[in-house]
C-alpha cells in the first residue's frame, strides 16, 4: 500500500536529492522514497516477543533513560566468565557444561548489545550527540 504526502523542504535540500535522482537514474519523487525507506527505523517484528516489546518500549523512555542502555555491560563477574569461556573455547578444551554457559551468556551480551544499537539510533533520531566511547556497543 503507497501513500502520498507533502513534503516541504528547504530549495538546497530539493538541489541536492535532484542532483542524486539524476545522477541515479531515477525521478525525484522515486529517489526521496528510497532514502527514506533506507533511514527507516528497522523493524523489530521479526524479534522474540519479549526482545521486540522491550525495543518498541525503548522508543517511548527519557534520553536519560537511553543513555544509561547504552551505558549497560554483562555483569563484571559474567564478563570475566564470558572472556574465560571464550578464550577457553579458542583452544577447543569447553565442557558440555561449559559449553552451555557459553552459549547463555553470549546471548546475553548480543541482547545487551541489540539494546545498546536501539538505544542509539533512538538518541541520534532525537539529535542527541553521543561520544564514540559512549557509544561502543561492545557488552565488555
């Protein structure tokens, strides 16, 4: 289903998207619906139910809010473990048990990690300027 809507923009930001319509081979009108679609927020439908209610519930939280997300990291104990099963995996001595706490706290820290991504883009929507250490995604 397509939409039609009205869009005022500044004559040198109209320049600029007639310059790259041109210069890609498209009209105007084509050019502007695949940058947008390109600066849409991704879609969190896909995600477990838990998972995508709680990044849907993010868009409604205080900067504050967000900024300490961005700040959240494994707990110091679980990163130690995380980084000792890891580097234990590397040479191929995990137990099965090992091997499931492996498992567990890595989806952990991509779930730390996915939130600390929505996080962001969230605070860069709302023109907030975040420090590259700020905005280290990594849960370390």
């Amino acid at each position: 289903m397509e939409q039609t809507i009205t869009l005022q923009l500044p004559d040198e930001v109209l320049r600029r998207y007639q310059r790259g319509a041109t210069a890609a081979r498209k009209v105007l009108e084509e050019f502007l619906a695949d940058r947008l679609a390109d600066l849409a927020p991704p879609s969190v439908d896909n995600l477990p139910s838990p998972l995508r209610e709680e990044l849907r519930d993010l868009e409604r939280v205080s900067d504050t809010a967000l900024r300490q997300v961005v700040q959240s990291r494994l707990p110091t104990p679980r990163q130690r473990t995380y980084s000792r099963l890891l580097r234990k995996q590397s040479q191929g001595a995990l137990s099965t048990r090992e091997k499931e706490t492996l498992r567990h706290l890595g989806e952990q820290a991509r779930q730390i990690t996915l939130r600390k991504a929505h996080a962001l883009m969230l605070l860069k929507w709302r023109g907030i300027v975040i420090s590259p250490a700020e905005a280290q995604l990594s849960s370390e």
